[in-house]
C-alpha cells in the first residue's frame, strides 16, 4: 500500500488531492452547510485549525468546471443527489485576506486591491464573455487592473458580471476575513480599515442580487454592528456551536486513523496530552497543524520528542498582554490554570479588535476563543468554565511568564544587587526576605500533577535568571560536580569565591528539613570539587527549600 505524502503548510484541496497528499476527509461540511443554509455564514476558529483548507475543498466543490473526481471516494460523493444539484453548479468568488497587512492603510488597502485582482484574473473568461456589454467589460478590466477607487465595489461588480456569464448566482467564500482588521490594529489604522471592509462587505453581502450564499471563516466574531452591519440572514457558528463542530480539527478517531496509516500508533497517547483538549459544541478536537506536524517529524524521527508547532506559529503578544495586565486576582486564576483547575468567566463573543485589551475581561474571552484556553462546560447561569487545553499550550503560558518575570524584575536594578550581594555576604535573611518577595509577586507555576523535581525547576529558573544580573559571575546550572550534579554553580572573581546552591521543594512544608537535606546532599555529592577545579578559593554552600510562595535559606561553609 502506497504511503501517501502528509501536507504540512498545504491548505490547498485540488493540490492535495491531485498529489496523493493523505486527507482528513472533511466534506461532511458541504452537506451541512446546505442543510443549514443561511445567506451569509461565519465559522469562528482559531488560527491553524483547518479554515483555509475547509474553504479550498467549497470552492471545489461549488465551482463551475470542477474536476468532480477530486471528491471520489469522499464522504459527501455518497450524497449523489445532492451533488447532482449542487456539485460544479455555482460561480465562485474565493479570497483569502491572511496576506492583507501592512504598516500602513495604503499597503494594506493596495494588498487588497492585489488580492481581488488575482480572483479576478481567475474570471478572465469574463472579458470575451458575449453576454457582456462593453460596459460591463470596462468594470471588469477596472478590477483586473487593481483600481483601489472601486474596491468596495468590486466583489458587488464581480458578481453582477459573473452572473450575467454564467446565468448562475455567486458563491463568496471569505477565509480569515478578520485578519486586516487585526494588522490594521497593530499598526494603527484600524478605523480606515473598518470603514473599508465594512464599505466592501456591505455591497457584497447585503446589497447584492447575485449572490446565492457567502461564507465565512476567521479567529474572532467582530461585532456586528462594526463590520456586519445591516446582514439580516447572518448566521455565526463559533466554538460554542455544536453544529458544525466536528469540521474543523480533528478528532479522536481521525488522529487514530492516521496514526495508523504510518505505523505510529504507539505516539497517540502522548499526541493526546500535548495536542488534544479542544472543546469546540459538543465535540473534543486536536490542533491539526501540530498534528500533521508532529506525525511528519516522527515519520524520519522516530525518536522525536513532541514539540509546540501551533504555539511557535505566531508571536502569542496576546498572552504576553494578558499576562502584563494581570491584577492579583488574575495572577491566581492564571496560577489555577496552569495547576489544571478551571475557572469560571462570563464570555463576550461580540467584539472589537480595539475593545480587546480594553478590559482582563475582554482578554478571557479573546484568549478562549483564539484557543488559548477552551471550555470544560458551562454554568447554570451562563459561565464558561475555561481551562488550559493542553501541554503545548501549557508551555506556552509558562514561558510567557518567564519573560515576564525576567522584564519586570530587570527594571529593578537597585533590589536584585542586594539579592545577588546576599549571597556573598551570607546574609541569609536579606536572601530569604527578597526571594519571598519575588516569588509573592510572580506567578507561581505550580502544577499539582507535576513531580517534585518539575515543581523545583519553577523555582531554580527564578533563581537562576535573578542570579544572571550579576554580568561579572559565572553562573553554572545543573553542572556535573563531584560525583553528582549540582543545582546552581556561582563563581565570584571578587576574592575568588565559589557558590554553591541547592534547592529543593519542601512537599510537606517543612522547610528547615529540606534545607538540611540539600546541605547534606553538596557534603555527599562533593559539589564543591567543581569550583576547586575552577581556582575558586573561598566556599559558600547554601540550602534553599521552597514551599509554595515562601521560601527558607541555610548557609554552610
């Protein structure tokens, strides 16, 4: 049997198709969306879930002059009378706005205008069309030629004209329809780009007597009345509707399936814990980007270890700004998230891109539905309860509070040379005072499912990056000393002094019998062999326990 080839970054239908790329087939959507017809239709989804992928299969599906064989041996090829009435029928007009950005409105708006040109293009039939007149053709070829005056015009025009060929009402798929508004934030022009998309999506959507349906994809439900304004038959199916829910990621089964299909089925369960947890309606679901990805990686690596694809995929500034804007109370729930806990927020699926990080409330519900966080359930009085999905993401927050943590404390140079300065000085109380202080004030990753040496790393990483001030030491960690490995190595070329320190977590709270246990444990594992070697002369050995946020420091000579 032929191993069929695994389409990482391809959202592409007929090439992947055509190429014997392996396919997630996922055309029971087509029949949905007839069966749940609405004149207008947005899918909200987060990013790399499938949407461009979802869009491309329509176009094939819907367009005049489809090679139908592209659908053989598909779900919905046993639906023939439906696709007897549907299949090839339609004039399709097929964007996708991932592209539009730009530091400006004009780049942007002229990346726009490139984008409806090349669609256009794609009609070029249009232009020796007898159906049209030489009007007609003169609107057309004002398109063809990127003229940005009639941009909002222009898919309204492309409609009429496609109608008028074919005799057939218009499809309109709109993928990621919302990604100009989020760089037009970004940069600073997100009114001009409002107006425009609006101008544009009104006489396509709204005013237009040739469209038979549109649809929608992108990563947030934009308020209605800022873009959608006036779209009386709009229907938005978001990561809360159960119909629709299966279509986009995949499930359980699926990811077994193509495990199956490479001879990895061993690597399911870990696949599971770092890419599954998605609640879209009443369905569980995996990222597809890291599914495909990871899959494709162990097919030459089979000793590959799970890596965060979907999370690496983008900058995640949103995290960093939750994150920045945490209160006390936020720190806590953002704490209970990462032990696995969920909390409950009320979510606002209506908004606009300058609302977001208006408010910690308009960020919960952004987080969720741009699959930061998902849904474990819902309260009786409305409440969603919200979660971290899984280990990748899991990571993700970790390390957004790291660079946090290692920007806020680096404003405050005056405290972190007394921290570092304790250590020489032996001042153990400046060093428990100033320690506990920190870890008050940061937030605490204190996975309850973890083992105790993953609970000690959170804090060893925090003592490391306040140790690295000092640019003058040589800081080792986790370095093989004696006959063991030592936590943190300090070489001080001041008076050649050498630093030793381990840290342990004190999982029942005694704190002073973790502190003679890692004193005991630098006498047995002869950590200070390493910093002799090195030419240090002087030796300070420091047991440090940590229990939640407070910690106790012993100092040994």
């Amino acid at each position: 049997m032929e191993i069929l080839k695994l389409p990482v970054g391809i959202d592409n239908f007929e090439k992947i198709r055509r190429n014997n790329f392996y396919y997630i087939d996922k055309t029971k959507l087509v029949e949905q969306a007839l069966h749940n017809w609405s004149e207008v239709t947005l899918f909200t989804r987060p990013r790399r879930f499938g949407k461009t992928l979802g869009m491309s299969m329509l176009r094939s599906f819907f367009e005049i002059g489809t090679d139908k064989s592209l659908f053989d041996g598909l779900y919905i090829s046993q639906n023939k009378s439906l696709c007897d009435e549907h299949m090839g029928k339609y004039p399709v007009i097929f964007l996708t706005l991932k592209g539009v950005e730009g530091l400006t409105f004009a780049k942007a708006k002229s990346m726009l205008s490139e984008i409806i040109k090349d669609e256009a293009d794609r009609h070029y039939v249009l232009n020796s069309s007898e159906a049209l007149t030489s009007v007609d053709r003169e609107a057309f070829m004002k398109i063809l030629t990127g003229n940005e005056e009639n941009i909002e015009n222009s898919l309204k025009t492309l409609s009429r004209l496609l109608y008028k060929h074919y005799g057939k009402k218009v499809v309109i798929l709109i993928d990621e329809y919302d990604v100009p508004l989020d760089k037009a934030y970004q940069n600073g022009y997100y009114h001009e780009m409002v107006s425009l998309i609006r101008g544009l999506f009104g006489q396509a959507l709204k005013t237009n007597d040739y469209l038979q349906f549109a649809i929608l994809t992108g990563c947030l439900r934009i308020s209605k009345e800022s873009i959608f304004t006036g779209l009386n038959n709009f229907k938005v199916l978001s990561i809360m509707d159960a119909r629709f829910d299966e279509q986009f990621g995949f499930t359980d089964s699926e990811v077994e399936e193509l495990l199956a299909a490479y001879n990895l089925d061993s690597h399911f369960t870990e696949i599971k814990e770092w890419y599954d947890g998605y609640h879209f309606g009443n369905a569980d679901v995996y990222c597809p980007w890291d599914v495909i990805n990871y899959v494709d990686l162990l097919r030459f690596e089979p000793t590959a270890k799970p890596q965060d694809f979907w999370s690496n995929s983008s900058g995640n500034a949103l995290v960093r700004s939750f994150i920045d804007k945490a209160d006390v109370q936020t720190k806590d729930e953002i704490e209970r998230l990462i032990a696995g806990e969920y909390i409950e927020k009320e979510i606002s699926q209506e908004l606009t891109y300058d609302e977001i990080d208006k408010s910690i409330a308009n960020l919960w519900s952004v987080l969720f539905t741009t699959g930061y966080l998902t849904k474990q359930g819902v309260t009786d009085d409305g409440k969603v309860r919200l979660s971290i999905p899984n280990r990748e993401i899991k990571n993700l927050f970790i390390k957004k509070i790291r660079e946090w943590f290692s920007d806020t404390t680096a404003n405050d140079g005056k405290t972190l040379e007394q921290f570092c300065n304790a250590f020489v000085e032996k001042d153990t109380e400046k060093i428990e005072q100033l320690f506990g202080d920190y870890l008050w004030n940061t937030i605490s990753i204190r996975d309850t499912a973890v083992a105790k040496d993953k609970k000690e790393n959170f804090y060893h990483g925090i003592l490391l990056g306040l140790l690295g001030y000092k640019a003058s030491w040589l800081i080792k960690s986790n370095t093989e000393s004696g006959t063991g490995y030592s936590d943190i190595l300090v070489e001080v070329p001041n008076n050649r002094t050498g630093i030793v320190i381990e840290l342990k977590y004190a999982e029942n709270g005694d704190m002073d019998a973790a502190c003679s246990e890692a004193l005991k444990q630098i006498e047995e594992k002869s950590y200070v062999d390493k910093l002799k070697q090195d030419g240090m002369r002087n030796f300070i050995k420091y047991g440090i326990a940590c229990f939640k946020k407070d910690c106790k420091v012993v100092v040994s000579e």
